[in-house]
C-alpha cells in the first residue's frame, strides 16, 4: 500500500513537472474506488474460505466425537498448544483420525493455530494410534498459537478404520 502511495505521488510530481494535469480528480476517486472494491473483495473471499473450512456436514454421523478442545500454555513460553479429547464412537477399530479446529482471539478474531496453509484460524493435526470401539484418547499438538486465546470448534474430518474402509466429512 506504501509502495502504490508513493508511486502515485511521484507520477503525479512527473506530471505536474512536465506541465500535464493527466491526473485529475476524477482518476483519484476511481482509484479510491478500486481501493474500496479490493477491499470489498478480499472480506468476501475471506468469508467464503472460512465458510468452506467450516465446512461440517455429516459431523453428527462421525465415528469419532471431540469431547474437549482446549488451548494450553507452553512451560516456559507464551505460545500455546491443542489438546483433544476424543472417542471413537463407532463399532469399528480405528487406525488413524485427521482433525482440524478453529480458534479465536480474545477480541473474536480468527487466531494463529498451526497452519499457514489452511484459512486464517484454522489448525489441523492427525493421530495415527489405533482406537478401540467405545474408547477415549487425547492428542496434544505443537501449534505454537501467539494470540490464542479459545477453541471455537475442533471436529474429525476424516477416519481411517483398522479394515481400510474410511469416514470423510460431507461424504455419505
């Protein structure tokens, strides 16, 4: 932004040098204009990414249920970690689970949680330690989170059973 700002005032100051007035009020408002369009742009992509990421049709049909997602302080950091509590809710031994969590700030922002490739408050980690039917474990993964403060919500997104057979979110 500092780069465009300081590009338009040197053409303006090559323009006005040379006795050309190309620059006219009505370019400066259509400029505004795109400033305020890519604006508009960028919260609607961002909105649209975070509504695909939460993405969780069929979670009530999941084999496996989050029963507590917690961030947690790093001895002798400030950064913060995830810990799950999950249960495989299903007849099947499982031999894998992809999670994926979303977080927050303490001002409702989406927080930093682990991923840059994922949408800004998104996180996601895997387990590839086999669970019994009807059992309980819990994970812990490194995110390194600087300013977050909650877990909105953290959910399975794919399952991988002991037989080969697997569970996606969304598929039926």
């Amino acid at each position: 932004m500092k780069f465009l700002t300081l590009f338009g005032i040197i053409l303006f100051a090559a323009c006005v040098e040379k006795g050309h007035t190309t620059y006219t009020t009505q370019s400066r408002l259509s400029h505004a204009d795109s400033i305020k369009v890519r604006s508009e742009v960028d919260s609607t992509v961002k909105a649209m990414e975070k509504q695909t990421m939460f993405d969780t049709s069929g979670l009530s049909q999941a084999p496996v249920k989050v029963l507590s997602a917690k961030l947690t302080e790093r001895e002798y950091s400030t950064y913060k970690d995830i810990y799950l509590i999950y249960k495989n809710v299903s007849s099947k031994k499982i031999a894998g689970i992809k999670f994926r969590w979303f977080g927050e700030t303490v001002f409702g922002d989406p927080a930093d949680m682990g991923s840059s490739t994922l949408a800004e408050g998104f996180g996601g980690g895997f387990t590839d330690e086999p669970l019994n039917p009807g059992e309980s474990d819990s994970g812990k993964w490194d995110i390194l989170s600087r300013n977050g403060k909650k877990v909105v919500l953290a959910w399975p997104t794919e399952i991988i059973y002991e037989d080969g057979s697997k569970w996606k979110i969304g598929e039926r």
